[in-house]
C-alpha cells in the first residue's frame, strides 16, 4: 500500500535484501538520495556498504523513475545493486526513466512478460550481456540502453513500435539485429551508432532509417537495405568501413548527404530502386566509396531500374577524391544517365545486359566521357 518513499529515506543503508511489492509508488525526484549508497567521506568504490539484492513482488505495476538514480547531480556515484529479479507472476508494465541507471555490476536481467514500456536511461550503462524483451513491449525510450557495452544478443519483441533516439548507442559488443519480426518502422537517430561489433542487420519492415542510426557499425561485412526502405537519413550508416556489399533496396526514395560516406572497402553496389531522387549538390552521399579496393567497384543496376539520377556518383567537388568504378551493369530498362551521375567518376566498362540493337540510353550533360557498353547478349563469354 506504500505510495511515495521521502528524500533519503535509506540513504547510506546496509541493505542486502530488498522486497519491492508496492503497487504504484510516486516517481523519485532527480536528487531523491532514497538508496544513496553511502556518506560523503566513504566515496570511494571499495568502501561501498550496500549490496542489494532486489525482488519485485506480484503487486508491482510500474517501477518508479530515478528508483536507483539517488542524486543527479552525482551521476557517477550509484548504489550497489548485485541483482534485479521479477517474481513469476509479476504485473510490472513500465519501467521508469532512469530506474536502474548505471548499475555495471548487474549482468543478468530477465524482463517480466507483462512489461510494455522502457524509460528514458532506464537501463543505461547497465552490464547485461543478453536481452530478450518480451512481446508485449511497444516502447523502448531514448538512451534506455546506451553505452550497455557488454550487451551482445538482443531479441526484439513482434509488438516493438518505437526505439528512441541513442537507445543502443555505444553497445559496441552488438552483434546482431532483426527488426524483420517488429513492428518497427522508424530507426531513430543514432540508436545504434557506434555498434562497433554489430555483423548481422536485418531491415524489413522498416521504412525509415533516421540521422546516424547505424554510423561507425564498422564490423557490417553486407549491407542490404531492405526493399522497404523509402528515407534513408543524413549519416545513416557513415563510417560502416568494413561494408564489402551494399544493395539499395527497391523502394529508396531519398537518401541524405553523408549516408554511405568512407565505405571504404566496398566491392560491390546493388541499386534496385526506380524511385530515387536526384541527389542534391555536395552530397557526399558516396565520398571515399570504394578506396582501399585497387581494382575499383562493382555497379549493379537491376531489372526495373531507369535511370541514373543526377549526381549519383558525384560527390562533392573535390578533384582528389574519385569515385573508381570497374563495371557498371546496366539492366535493358535502363533509358538514362542523369546529369552529373558520373561527373568526375573513373568508369572501367559498361556491361549492357542486351543487345546493342536494344540499347537506347541517353547520357545528359557534364557526365565524363564514357567507355562503349559491351552488349552481354551478343557475345558468348566476357572476363
């Protein structure tokens, strides 16, 4: 029946076993000192009294805001929590922002399947390896798992709508993400930016990746923007080096400058969209694609697509940083190469996947001077 908990009131506890069954406790203040963990003149880590074990009883509704988070103003001193359990038949449907902000020590938390939002920081900088959320969970607030730099396996849930901006930011032990089963379809910005280990990314279902969502994931080897991808934002995955294949999906509307910049050891680039539009000026959509690969890139235009669009494969105005194509694939529905699409960009060959009776591609102006196509179906063989 407890309703609110006063300022302090078990600060510098020795508490070892804590039972929580209160049904809706009032939020905690910023500077709350509820759990402070100890006095000033103990600061330092070793000397902690606390050692709190914490069991959520079968009552228990929400978890208040700030339930671990004592004093804002002290962000780096926080009680010593060695363990967080929710008992089997628990009833907890939200998690507060900042209830279990930065407890390193806890490694293990399983989530009661009647949780349906996570707060703003309210796991951040925690040291849980594994996360399942279970599937009632719509909402996962902004930084609610930042900096988790332990955390390596998460299993979304098939109701998930929202992941707030930053929300995985820093987890750079990440290694794999399906949004395919979610109901997800906005990346907020830098939600998984500096994922440093991330190697598995499955996009469908997804329509719009925000600002930096994936920027510095530098462990992604294949790149496949799913077809139902529309807006890919500004920096969205820049800095992903280690990416070898890139396939931009069918449905691609928009991409921002800076998307797929220092992509340097690109070998091949799928576009199945028909739908993109003219890249805008100074773009760097592309800036250093490709450049540790001597030989240059692969460009795969597939059947559907025609066109071009402009400035494509133009950058920005820098002379010294030159896109180097080997082969540029053009499908038979291809009618046109827009406007600065290839301005400044090294193009080895052209392989026309029809005859040359069929070929009927018009090159616009300030595009450089491109090699004569090879018509696949005329010959019998071409290295």
């Amino acid at each position: 029946t407890i309703n609110k908990i006063g300022l302090g009131a078990f600060s510098s506890s020795g508490i070892v076993n804590l039972y929580y069954d209160a049904e809706e406790i009032v939020d905690f203040y910023g500077s709350n000192w509820v759990f402070y963990p100890q006095n000033e003149k103990d600061f330092a880590p070793e000397q902690m009294k606390q050692n709190i074990h914490l069991l959520v009883g079968p009552n228990v509704k929400c978890i208040p805001s700030r339930f671990f988070f004592p004093l804002g103003t002290h962000t780096g001193l926080h009680p010593k929590v060695s363990s967080i359990e929710f008992c089997k038949d628990s009833k907890v449907t939200s998690i507060g922002e900042y209830a279990f902000y930065n407890l390193e020590d806890i490694q293990t938390v399983y989530l009661p399947s009647s949780l349906k939002t996570i707060g703003e920081y309210a796991f951040y900088n925690m040291g849980i390896k594994e996360l399942k959320l279970p599937d009632l969970v719509t909402t996962i607030g902004k930084n609610a798992f930042n900096f988790c730099d332990s955390l390596k396996n998460i299993k979304l849930s098939k109701n998930l709508e929202f992941v707030g901006e930053s929300a995985f930011y820093g987890c750079e032990k990440l290694e794999y993400l399906d949004f395919s089963q979610t109901k997800l379809k906005t990346i907020s910005k830098h939600s998984f930016k500096n994922c440093s280990s991330l190697t598995y990314l499955n996009l469908s279902g997804v329509e719009q990746i925000e600002e930096s969502a994936f920027e510095n994931d530098e462990a992604l080897l294949d790149l496949s923007i799913a077809d139902t991808v529309k807006h890919i934002g500004l920096k969205a995955f820049m800095g992903c080096e280690s990416v070898k294949s890139l396939y931009l999906g069918n449905s691609v509307e928009v991409i921002n400058e800076y998307a797929f910049k220092d992509l340097t050891n690109l070998e091949q680039l799928f576009v199945a969209s028909n739908d993109l539009a003219d890249l805008v000026s100074g773009n760097n959509v592309f800036t250093n694609l490709g450049n540790n690969n001597e030989k240059g890139i692969d460009v795969i235009y597939q059947t559907g697509v025609e066109k071009i669009v402009s400035r494509m494969f133009f950058p920005h105005s820098d002379a010294s940083n030159v896109i180097h194509i080997h082969r540029l694939f053009l499908p038979t529905s291809m009618k046109e190469i827009k406007e600065f699409a290839l301005y400044g960009a090294t193009v080895d060959s052209i392989r026309y996947q029809g005859k040359e009776s069929n070929y009927q591609v018009s090159v616009e102006g300030h595009n450089n001077e491109l090699p004569k196509p090879v018509y696949m179906e005329d010959i019998d063989y071409v290295d």
